[in-house]
C-alpha cells in the first residue's frame, strides 16, 4: 500500500497528537491554524488553474477544480468516501477513509478540529465568497453535512475533475506535512522542528523509510502556487 487518504489523515493526527501533548492549548491552536494554512494553500491552487482557464471562481468551478479523486487502496479496502446530495443542496458524507483513520489510531478528536477546519479553508482560500458551512462532521454525529451559505454546494458535479490539477497522494501527504511542519516552526521553533521530526519518525516506523524519504524529497516545492 502506497501514499493514500489514510496516510493523509495519518500525519495530520500526528502533528495533533504531538503539538497538543507538548504545548496543550497553544498546541491546539497550533494545530488548527496550521490546517487552515494548509487548506488555504490548496484553494489557491485550484483558484490559479481556474483563474488560468478563463473560469469565475464559482462553486461549480471550485468542485471541479479539486486536486483528488478516491485512490484504489480505498477502493479495495471498502472505506472510500460515500456521500450523497439532499434535496436543499447540501453534501452528507456517509463513509470517509480519513474519519476512519482518526478512529483507527485513538485520535477522535484530532479529527474532530481538523474536519471542522479543513474544507472551509480549501473554500476559502478558492474563494471566500461561496460561504462554504461545515455543520457537522461523523466524529460528531452520524454524518458530515458541507453546505453553502446560498446554493447548491454540488454544482457541476457531473463535471468530474479536472484531470491536469489531479495531485498523487504522495504530493497531498508532503503537502501536509511541510505545512504543518512551517507553522509548528514558526511557532515553536526549534521545539516545533522536533515535533515534526517525530512525526516524520512515527510515519517512516509505519509505513516504511522509502516512503518518509520521498515526502522529504517535497522540501524545496513551494505550495502556494500550482504548476
């Protein structure tokens, strides 16, 4: 098994783990800043392709402008992510590989604050007019429900994704790590480096060096911007 949503969500509750442990409630804050940091970077993204292809930053450019689709692991394993659209337009996740990693490792509530954040951030940082509304998520209820604020979040749906902003999980998982990495230093500093340090030590224990090797091979790249 290679780079997926599970070690996406792995390293994310990691750093939770970590940050938290050590520096309690300034941790947590850490952590919280740090994913809307990372999930703004990836809005950006998607925004510049949009920007480039002459589309509005619509939610209907924002669903089709997303950098992943589902991953075979999941797929074989039976915990992609399910969901469906209600009738007013809003998103219910039944089914999700990064809420069942959370679960998984003990970590409910690293979860719990990383989905409440996350896909707000990735709106936003697309583009903070559609209001996207996270009301609740499976860590605190029976199922996550995304909505806007006027709209339907489904918009061009059938669209698929576009295929030349698709990133491999192995860039989503460096991704994260260096962007949790930046703010844990910033904050921190070199208590900070040495949370992610062991975070990287946990991942490559896990999953194997060769894999931990190639996310450090994503030092240089700079995520704000797509290529």
């Amino acid at each position: 098994m290679g780079f997926n949503e599970k070690t996406h969500a792995y390293i994310a509750a990691k750093y939770y783990h970590y940050l938290t442990e050590a520096f309690g409630e300034r941790g947590l804050n850490a952590f919280i800043h740090a994913t809307r940091y990372y999930g703004m970077q990836r809005g950006r993204r998607m925004a510049q392709r949009a920007i480039r292809q002459g589309e509005d930053l619509t939610q209907s450019a924002y669903n089709y402008y997303g950098e992943w689709v589902p991953t075979e692991d999941m797929r074989e394993e039976g915990c992609e992510s399910r969901s469906e659209m209600t009738p007013e337009g809003s998103l219910k996740i039944t089914r999700c590989p990064w809420y069942l990693q959370f679960r998984d490792m003990g970590l409910l509530e690293a979860g719990r604050e990383y989905c409440k954040h996350l896909d707000r951030a990735i709106s936003d940082g697309f583009n903070p007019d559609l209001n996207y509304i996270v009301d609740q998520t499976l860590h605190t209820g029976d199922c996550c429900i995304h909505r806007l604020a006027r709209g339907n979040i489904g918009e061009g749906s059938e669209r698929g994704r576009y295929p030349e902003g698709l990133r491999s999980f192995e860039y989503h998982c460096a991704h994260s790590f260096w962007a949790y990495r930046e703010v844990a230093a910033a904050v921190f500093r070199s208590e900070g480096e040495k949370v992610s340090d062991m975070v990287l030590r946990d991942f490559a224990e896990d999953y194997g060096q060769d894999m931990a090797d190639r996310i450090l091979e994503y030092r240089d790249t700079n995520f704000n911007i797509c290529d």
